[in-house]
C-alpha cells in the first residue's frame, strides 16, 4: 500500500485516523490531468490513480470506486434481475388469479333460510320461563318463538340441514297488529323475542358457527305508536316525517284508547278510531289511492286515515296503523341510515328490504288511473282496478336503494366479509324487476327477490310449461354476471303442501321432493322458508277456525305461519313449547296455548323424518350437502330446451372439463315411460334412500338428477331432446382481468 502513488510520503496506515492526510491534500498532489470528471464520468490516462480498496477507506475513495464501470454495470444487472423477478411474481399471481373461479358470496354458497320467529322454537330456559304472577317478564314457555329458541336449534340448522344464511323476520319491537312490520322501535328487541342482548348472544353463536344473519328492514312505515309518528302528530316541525293531505273528517272520527304490553306493564295510547279510516263512505277521501290490503281482500280500502289532533289525513300504503314515512325528506333518510348503522356495527350481515317500491308517491297527489270505468262507476275503484303509476315504484326511489346500497358498501371493505342487500318488490314485469340489480357503476340489490315460482299451484295444477316460461324469463333478462334466486314458499303465500287437493300418501311424500329438486338445482339462490324441509302444510280452518284467525288481512296468512314441529309428540305441542294447553276452555281459541295451533292433519316432524332415510327432510340434505356442492351446480350453465315437447321438465347442468348432470322432473300424476337417457348415467340418491322408478321411468310427482362423468355438452342430446337449446351461463366462472383490477 505504501507503493501506491497516490499515498506517497505516508509509511504507517495503523492509525489512518491521525495518519491520512485529507482528501483536498492528496487531491493537491495529483494533476487535474491525471484524474478528470467530467458529465459524472470518470476517466484517466493512468490506471493506478485511484486507490487499491482498503479497509476503513473514506468515503470520498469510495465514491470514486463506485463509479467505476464494472461496479456500475453489475449494479445495474442486479436491480433488472430484482424487477424482473419481481415482474415475473406478479404475472404468475395475476395468472393464478384470473384462470382461477372467483370465489362465491355466501349467499351463493347456501341456500337462505327463511325463519318466523314466532313459530320456530319456544326456549325452555328454566332462570328465563314465563310466569304472569312472579316473571311476567319472562319469555320461555310461553307460546311464542323467541331468539333463545333459535340459538337452541342453531345445530340442526348448521350441521343436520346444512343451512349457513338465515334470514329472520321483523324481530323489532312492535304493537304485533301486522307482527312485526308494524315497527314502535327499530333499535329494540321485541320483549316477546328477548332483548337486544339475546340477538347479541344470537349473532355471535351463528358466526361462531360460519353462519350469516339476516333481518328485515321496514323503510316505508313505522307503526303509529312509533315515536317518530307521536312526535309528528304533536310537533308541528316534526310533522313532515310523514306525509299528510288536508281534508274532511269524517263522522264519528275520534281517537281511542290502544292498549299494548312492554313485557312488564300495560301502555295506553290515544289513536284514531275504525271510523277515521271511513272517508270513502262519504267520498271525502284526498284521492282515490287505495291500501295494498284492498289487493288481496278485493274491497275499497282507502290509504287515507283522518288524525283528529292533526286535524289532517295520513298517507298509509298498507294498515292504517302503519302510517308511511316521507322519505323525501333528509331527516327520514339519515334515521334510516343509522337504523342500518346501528345492526351492522352489532354484526347483521345483511338485510331484506321490505315494500321498497311504495317508498315514493306523486307530490301532487293525483289520482290514479281507472283500469274499468264501468267497475269505476259502480264503486269498484279497488286495487286491481287501478294502475298504480302514482303509489308504485314512483319517480327517483331507485336512488333510495342505491343509497342503503352504499350504507352496505362501507361496512363491506374488509377482505371476507360482505353485507347483502335484497329488496322485495312486486313489478308487473320481470323486465322491470331487473332495475332492481342497478347498474354497473351504481349497485342496488344483490338480487330482488323472485317471486314467479309462488304463484305454482294456486289454481289447484302444477304445468310444467309455465314453470320452464317463469324459468327462462328470468334467465334471459337478468345482467351477466349477477344472481337468480327461486322461492316457493313464504309468510305471505300459502305453503306448496295446501296448494293441491286430494294428494295421496306417496305424493305427499314426492311433491315436497320435486320443488327441493327444482330449487337446489337451478342457478342462484333458493330460498327455503322454515318447515319446507320437512313438507309442512297449513292449518285448515278445522284446526284454526276463522273467528280465531289474527291476521290483519280477511284472507288470513295465519295458516302458512303455524308453529315448527320438532317431535311427533302432540300432547308436548310437538316439541315447539313446554306450554300447556287448556282443552276444558269453553272458548275454542283459547284451548291451544301456543300462539297459534300447532295442527293435526299432517304431523310432519324433526325427529319422524331425520329417522327415515326417504323423507323430505333427508332429500334437502341430499341436496345442500352433496349435490348443490358441486361447482356445477353453483357456477356451471344451465341448458334448456324451451320448445320441447318432451312430456316430462328437463335441464342439465355443464362446466368445462366437469361432469354433465341432467334434471328430469315430472309434473302430472301420470307415469311417464320409455325416458331416453345417454350411455352411461348414474342416478343419484340420497344414502340409504329407495326408489320404486324404473331407470327409464318417472312416477308422478317424481324427479330424477342423473350424473355423466366426463360427457361434454356439445355431444350430449339424448332422443334429441335438447334441439334447439338454450345455455345461461350468468356466474363468471373465470376472472376478467377489469375485474380483478377493479376488485
């Protein structure tokens, strides 16, 4: 090192500290000639200018190293091998990602089941039983469903059936006059129910479960003991929380005492008598917008009831003790907003909106036009005879559901975790319904609810050409890349069960299994609605006679909503509640001592059919557990032939390099023989369970789902019955690559 030219005079590099002399004096004894900088460029004419590396070099000799051309070269190879490599990171993921199915919403992956609360399961927590002189309070034993009740049977929901979406209806505390849509407050339990605490309690076992939760939200109206409603009525700066019109009263217009129960004591009210919903018999009513109640029982219900302190008529689509909010106004959007906030911070995972489409009506108030003015003439002006261009779907209430939409949205950032919103709605069309969906850049429901299937039966016939049409039409209408969804059965509507007369034993026993079939194998979602499983039918008027009936509506919805039977006990109310039963009651309504009549005429029950391996409840097992597992069921394409004349409902369901499975469904009574099938099928079946159909026949009231390994769908047309067909494939079953940017 003391050789080195450029450190001539110094003999002794121990102590470089003291020893070296600084960069600016051996700089002084170097010529600019030999060493030059030029464009940050080093260059000399002499190679042995620049210092040999030595340890503890200043930084100055280091720099000058550093810039040497090999350094600078290999430093630049290895910042390209970095991003390369990197690159070459994120290409493999990105191609991972896009050639991998995008994973499914829970709301796919399980069917939704639909729980009334009342009629599930009585708790029997002995600290908790109800007791009218010492726990009055107290909400076990008493008749009526409740929430611990549901936590109780959490297992058979999960684990028996394989349910992971429970959609619960109204559980808020309530006068109970319309049960439950009648909202008195939309951040407390019913005290029937439990408390708030419970559905806490509630929330988390389901989670802790892999389990979702769902509630019904009542945007539209609150009932009138709601304290938005009291405060409207006595404040006049509050008042536009509703929507109100001037006009006459009518006679014998008062108010009334109401008397309601908090769970502890009686609460009265002062509110508007029978006869100030009566403005129609005199022909003083502001318009001629009818109750949506007048659809069903087919006569004049005015929407308009007279409030005598008011001294003004309140507008209400539904009962007239459930006045219709203004959602016009702002203060009624933010209350809503944080009745939304308020669930979801306690862990609601998404919400049913209910009446959503009566949200807005014509500012002006005109009336509404008459279908036929002959009918008009003679008083008819009910609903059915009216269009409803002024109560219905209204002006901007779409933008209404795309701002609940974005209250969901914010609660739904995480990875994994998601808020649904589904909206119930009634359109004339389907075309229509579809606006329900938004669009792209602005989203509303993950789905409106479909109600096409409900209507099967109600004459008395099931026909399989308007099942296909109800099919197809929804299918073909629906945006690429949302969900269906398929219902049969629901709190409104009679249960598929009592739909038909005179079923013999065995189809009793099959009836229930083709709808399970026909929902568990379309695209979408199926909704299952509580006893469904187990083919439960409603109560007839010899079990609940009309003048026990408690429904708001004259034709009562009392018989779809009887309670759940666990076990095949009838002197225990078949498992549903330890209450007893008064048989001696001279009052017919009073014997029975659960909420309404558990029945008799067809005692289906949890523990008769989890025995039996060919029962109703076996088959949705079956169904949810092995068949609507298979990704062809839940992101494959469905194929239909709609202009078949085969005599039988047929589809198939296809995915790319998957198996092929064909659905056979018969319709009539009849037996159908000589049905064609493809080399090769395996018919499936539940473990255990037995058929009495030949391979190539169907029995009435039968289905078939059969099973091609390997078959691919351009190759597969057995007797020619899938000519002319017609493919849906809605689900993404591969990534776009705007999407995972998006995402």
């Amino acid at each position: 090192m003391s050789e080195n030219p450029g450190f001539e005079g110094e003999t002794d590099f121990g102590g470089f500290g003291e020893k070296i002399e600084s960069v600016a004096s051996r700089k002084s004894s170097v010529s600019q000639s030999e060493i030059k900088i030029e464009d940050e460029k080093i260059f000399s004419p002499e190679d042995d200018i620049i210092p040999e590396p030595y340890a503890g070099m200043p930084a100055e000799v280091l720099l000058l190293h550093s810039r040497k051309r090999g350094w600078v070269i290999g430093r630049a190879i290895g910042w390209l091998v970095v991003v390369c490599a990197f690159g070459s990171l994120i290409g493999i993921s990105v191609t991972i990602i896009a050639k991998s199915s995008p994973c499914l919403d829970f709301w796919e992956a399980s069917p939704i089941y639909q729980l009334y609360p009342r009629s599930f399961k009585d708790c029997e927590d002995p600290d908790r039983m109800y007791d009218p002189e010492n726990n009055p309070g107290g909400i076990c034993g008493d008749g009526v469903g409740d929430l611990l009740g549901i936590i109780d049977k959490l297992d058979y929901l999960s684990d028996d059936l394989g349910i992971k979406v429970v959609w619960l209806n109204p559980v808020y505390e309530s006068p109970m006059q319309d049960y439950g849509y009648d909202v008195a407050d939309y951040r407390k339990v019913h005290h029937e129910f439990g408390t708030n605490d419970d559905l806490i309690l509630l929330i988390t076992e389901m989670h802790s479960r892999g389990m979702k939760l769902m509630m019904d939200f009542v945007p539209n109206h609150t009932s009138h003991l709601n304290e938005l409603f009291i405060n409207a009525t006595t404040d006049e700066a509050q008042r536009d929380l509703y929507v109100w019109h001037d006009g006459e009263i009518p006679e014998r217009c008062d108010l009334e005492s109401f008397s309601t129960s908090n769970g502890t004591s009686i609460i009265e009210y002062q509110v508007p008598n029978e006869a100030c919903s009566s403005c129609h018999l005199e022909n003083i009513c502001p318009n001629n917008w009818q109750s949506v109640f007048s659809k069903n029982d087919a006569e004049l219900i005015p929407a308009w009831t007279y409030h005598p302190t008011v001294k003004k008529y309140y507008y209400r689509a539904f009962a007239n003790f459930q006045p219709d909010l203004n959602l016009r106004n702002p203060l009624v959007m933010d209350e809503l907003v944080d009745i939304l906030d308020f669930w979801m911070d306690l862990g609601i995972d998404g919400f049913r909106v209910d009446a959503i489409g009566y949200s807005l009506e014509n500012a002006e108030f005109r009336n509404e036009i008459v279908k036929n003015e002959t009918e008009a003439e003679n008083g008819q002006t009910y609903w059915g005879n009216l269009y409803h261009d002024f109560t219905y779907e209204f002006g901007a209430f779409h933008d209404i559901i795309m701002s609940l939409r974005e209250v969901m949205d914010l609660y739904s950032t995480e990875p994994g975790v998601d808020r649904m919103m589904i909206t119930e709605a009634t359109s004339t069309s389907t075309k229509d319904l579809m606006r329900y969906y938004g669009v792209f850049d602005r989203r509303e429901a993950d789905f409106p609810m479909n109600f096409g299937l409900m209507a099967l039966g109600l004459d008395g016939t099931l026909d399989q050409n308007i099942i296909k049409t109800l099919i197809q039409d929804w299918m073909v209408n629906m945006p690429d890349g949302r969900v269906a969804n398929w219902i049969i059965s629901s709190h409104d509507e009679k249960r598929i069960m009592s739909r038909l007369a005179n079923l013999t034993e065995e189809e009793r026993e099959n009836l229930p299994k083709i709808f399970a079939q026909l929902l568990m194998t379309l695209p979408g979602t199926p909704f299952i609605y509580y006893g469904q499983e187990l083919g439960m039918s409603d109560l007839d008027l010899d079990e609940h006679p009309k003048e026990c009936q408690l429904d708001v509506q004259a034709e009562s919805r009392d018989g779809c909503r009887s309670p759940f039977r666990w076990t095949n006990s009838s002197e225990e109310n078949y498992g549903f509640s330890t209450c007893s039963n008064d048989e001696t009651s001279d009052n017919e309504c009073e014997r029975s001592c659960t909420w309404l009549p558990v029945g008799y005429k067809n005692p289906v029950n949890v523990d008769d059919q989890q025995r039996n391996p060919n029962s109703v409840f076996n088959y949705y097992k079956w169904l949810i557990n092995n068949v609507r597992t298979n990704d062809e069921f839940t992101r494959g394409e469905i194929c239909t032939s709609p202009n078949s004349n085969v005599p039988f409902h047929h589809y198939y369901r296809a995915l790319e390099n998957g198996d092929l499975y064909e659905v056979m469904i018969n319709w009539t009574r009849e037996t159908i023989r000589n049905v064609v099938h493809a080399s090769g099928p395996e018919v499936l079946l539940p473990p255990g369970a037995t058929s009495t159909d030949t391979p190539d026949t169907l029995g009435p009231f039968s289905g078939k789902i059969i099973k091609y390994s390997g078959m691919t769908a351009g190759e597969f047309n057995p007797g020619n019955r899938y000519d002319g067909r017609t493919c849906f494939q809605r689900r993404p079953v591969k990534r776009s690559m705007g999407t995972i940017f998006l995402k």
